[in-house]
C-alpha cells in the first residue's frame, strides 16, 4: 500500500488503496449506526426483517459483509429504523487520506451537542437562544456572537464546495456584522 | 550446540493500510516473534480472507478513532475480572468467530497515548472470555524487551507523522 509521489513515499489508509475498501467502511459504519439504534429502540433483528419483508439470513448476511450495500437500500433500512440516512462530503485535511474516512458517529456526536438543530445552526436561534436572557439586543456585535463568527468562519475553511457556499450565505446576510471581504471566506 | 536466539527478540511493525498515529494519540501495531507461536496475529492477518481483514481493519480505525463498537472492539475494565485484564485489548469478527488480541501501552514519550500491539489469533465460538489468552496477553508487558520494542515503534511513528503533514 506505498505510494510514490515525486520525491515523497508514503503509505496509503486500507481504505485509499480499493474503492471497494472505502464501500466496505462506508456500510460497515452504516450497519453498525444501525445495529446501535436496534439497541436502543428496542428492535430484534426478526422484527426488522418482518418490516422490511426480507428474511433474517439476508438482514444477517448484510451486518456480517456490509460492503455491497446500495445506497438505495441504506435509505430503506433506515427508514425501517425509523432513522433517516444522510450523505455528506467533507475536508478534514487529510488530502492524501492517510487517516481514513471519519466515522458517521463523529458527526452524529457533533450533531447531538449542538442540540440536534433541524436547521443550519446561527446565532438567532440555536447557538444563541440562552444569549436573549443576557443581553438586550442579541444582534448587537458581542463577544459571545464574535466568537460564534469566528467558529462559523472556521468551518466555512473547513467545508469545501457547495456547504462553503451555503454558510457564506449565512455568515454574510445574518451573523457576522463586521463585513468581510470575499477573500476572507475564500475555502483554502 | 543450539544456537541462542537473535536479538532482538520482539520486532514490532505497523498493520498495513493503519500505519500512522491517530491524531498523535493513538497507534496500531503487530507484535513478531520468530521462536514464540503464541505471536501469531500478523501472519494470521495476512492469511485471512478479505472480508475477515476489512471487518478487522474496520474495527482498528474505529479504535484509533475512539469510537465504541462493543461488536467489533473492546478491552476489560477494573470491575472486571478483578481488573486483571485493563491491559488488554481484542479485535473481533463476529460471524466468523476470529479475534485479534492485544495488549495497550502508553509510551514514555507521551503517557496520555495509547499503542494497541495486536499479538494473537484465535477462533473463538463461546460467549466467555478466554482468560487463559489475557494471562498471556499480560506477561508480554512485564518484558523489557518487548516495551523497548513498543517504544522505539514509537518514536519511528512519531518520524513519519512529521513527514505525511
């Protein structure tokens, strides 16, 4: 799993190597996100067969090699759950993914400590709803909403494509009342 | 007149498509061993079908992530066993029975991180924890040679993170 680069050698996460490798971590993870949720909610995997009209081998034979599952059929197991399945791109600044993929329970994790918002998360509503008890005028340039800029600013480097875009969208029509130039929120 | 062993005894590597440090907290390692069959989990690894060594390489990233999957990876804690086993870790594939196990070090150069060197191979069909497996697993940290082993796999890593970022 080397790989040369110019000058540079470095060797490659299981998951870089085999596009097959990285659809195996993919519904592996899925699976397990799943299996974690039958725990909690209380759900047999013969129950979850019977919703989904599929035999228990096949819900058995699916856990113990997740790498052929479909994206059309995580959506209907999730839904089976109860849940609902999300894709998402991002950049973590591992360019060559020698970490590998991240785990959807970082993001689920992070998700729930932001409250579990249902919308992108601003200073108005979900940051910042304990702030109204503070102060006066909530969209006045506070240090807490300067920081809550700063943190949004930060993610937009962090997000690549169309998320940059959308946060941009919110950071210049709502948060951030020091305007900043286009450069300045430019996703390095 | 047989001939000693060579020195050193203990050779660690990195598991392939796992070689670097999680967030310079976290490592996985294979333990080798030329003479002791115990040592059996790199060559046992690489003989091991494909879809027993993904579900395994699956299980150490979500390890060296920190992310909990009981199923798949899990160590002993204080309140069990008499908290005889704290050092050691597994690596499972469920369906088929196969664990991976290992014992947890904490370099000297940085006793908040954590090495996993993934020693044996077994198949396991019971639900009880093969304690005999864990006492062996145990006597390898009270050897010199083998946490000189760990730490000099240590400080290569710490190398090579220096060169991928």
């Amino acid at each position: 799993m080397k790989k040369s680069k110019g000058k540079e050698t470095y060797e490659k996460n299981w998951t870089e190597s085999d596009i097959g490798n990285f659809l195996y971590y993919v519904g592996a993870d899925f699976v397990d996100q799943l299996q974690a949720s039958f725990d909690t909610l209380g759900i047999t995997q013969r129950s979850f067969a019977q919703k989904l009209n599929v035999s228990e081998g096949r819900i058995s034979q699916v856990f113990n090699d997740p790498g052929n599952l479909t994206l059309d059929t995580m959506i209907k197991w999730g839904r089976a759950a109860g849940l609902k399945t999300g894709v998402i791109l991002y950049n973590d600044g591992d360019v060559k993914n020698v970490r590998g993929p991240l785990s959807g329970s970082i993001f689920i994790e992070c998700w729930k400590r932001l409250g579990s918002p249902i919308e992108m998360p601003n200073t108005q509503s979900n940051f910042q709803g304990s702030f109204r008890s503070q102060y006066d005028n909530p969209r006045q340039n506070t240090p807490d909403d300067k920081a809550v800029c700063e943190m949004q600013t930060a993610l937009v480097r962090t997000c690549s494509g169309g998320q940059a875009t959308l946060v941009k969208r919110f950071l210049s029509k709502q948060y951030c009342n020091e305007p900043q130039s286009e450069e300045f929120y430019t996703v390095q | 007149m047989q001939t000693p062993p060579t020195s050193p005894e203990y050779k660690v590597s990195s598991v392939e498509g796992l070689p670097f440090l999680q967030g310079g907290m976290k490592a996985i390692c294979f333990l080798e061993h030329k003479e002791n069959k115990f040592v059996n989990a790199k060559t046992m690894f690489s003989k091991s079908k494909d879809d027993v060594q993904k579900a395994i390489r699956y299980g150490i990233q979500q390890w060296l992530q920190g992310v909990p999957a009981p199923k798949r990876h899990h160590g002993w804690n204080q309140s069990q066993h008499g908290g005889a086993y704290t050092n050691c870790y597994v690596f499972k594939h469920v369906a088929k029975g196969v664990r991976f196990y290992g014992c947890l070090h904490h370099p000297v150069a940085n006793g908040r991180a954590l090495i996993c060197c993934v020693i044996h191979y077994a198949i396991k069909r019971e639900d009880e924890v093969d304690t005999y497996i864990l006492d062996d697993i145990n006597q390898f940290l009270a050897k010199d040679e083998f946490k000189a082993a760990l730490e000099g796999f240590w400080n290569e890593l710490q190398s090579k993170q220096g060169d991928v970022q």
